[in-house]
C-alpha cells in the first residue's frame, strides 16, 4: 500500500539550505570585490606616485637684454590704397554713389562696375594679401562688419586696388 504525503515531504529542507547558502556565498562575493577594490586601487596609486622632493634651483646673475619689438607693419595711407567698387546689389547707381563716399574718406577710387552677382543682401568689403589692416580700416571708416580676404577676383580684375568694396 502507498503511503499518503505527510507534511514534512511537503516542506523540502533541501530548498531552504540552498537559499541559505547562496545569501553567505553571494555575501562572500559582495566583500571580496569590496576588499580587492580596494587593495589594487592602494597598489595602483602607490606604484605610479614618485616621491616628492624640494630641490632648490641657484641661478646664476645673468645680464638683462632688452631688445626693441619689431615695428608693427607699416600701414599705407588711405591715399595709397586704391579701391575697387562693384554694384552687388543690382541698384542702379549703388555703386557710385558708394565711389563718392569712399573717396570723402580720402581713397582713390581705381574702377567702378557691376559684381558678377547682384544678390549681396550686404555690403563687404575684401583686401588683397598682406593688406588686411588697410581693408579692416577700410571697413571701420565705411561702417561695414563684414570684411575678409580676396574672394572670387583675379589680380588683374583689380586695376591695381588693394581693397574691394561690393556694394548689398
């Protein structure tokens, strides 16, 4: 005959020891890894960290040399830097209406004609290499934030000019 399930078959001890025993193991795991963190990161800082010392550096009286700054590069007057005007603007007269203010400001004007597109929405103002203080001069005396280096034009477009002013 069979014997019927009693209550201690029931509850398997097996179960609870091995719950028991994965908490201490898993516990074990938590402190291991807590206490070698720790450890190579004592090793790590120790083995790359030298000792520091105090040395006293003697220098010797040496003479002081005073040189004199490079004069800054010289600027050109604004009667020696001929300007380039072209309509960017598609306005009739634009651009020499602009001859007309530019020259009150004491710039020879070198030619005055039509850019090569008529949808600058702002005046510019460009300067040849090795004269960008003469263009950045050129641009504060005409009120214009917008200056850069030659842009789009040949050397022989610019019958001689050392800035380029397009009208927008």
């Amino acid at each position: 005959m069979d014997h019927p399930l009693t209550a201690f078959d029931t509850v398997r001890p097996w179960r609870t020891a091995t719950l028991i025993a994965v908490a201490v193991a898993a516990l074990e795991l938590v402190l291991l890894v807590i206490v070698g963190g720790t450890l190579f990161a004592r090793h790590a800082t120790s083995a790359h960290a030298t000792p520091v010392r105090a040395h006293t550096v003697r220098v010797a009286p040496t003479r002081l040399h005073i040189t004199k700054a490079k004069p800054a590069a010289l600027h050109l007057t604004r009667r020696h830097v001929g300007v380039l005007i072209l309509n960017g603007n598609g306005q009739h007269g634009a651009a020499s209406s602009a001859a007309a203010r530019v020259r009150s400001h004491g710039y020879p004007i070198r030619a005055v004609g039509n850019a090569q597109r008529m949808d600058y929405t702002r005046s510019i103002v460009m300067f040849r290499p090795g004269f960008e203080a003469e263009g950045r001069r050129l641009g504060r005396d005409l009120g214009i934030a917008t200056v850069g280096p030659l842009d789009g034009l040949r050397a022989a477009q610019l019958h001689g000019a050392k800035a380029v002013l397009v009208v927008g």
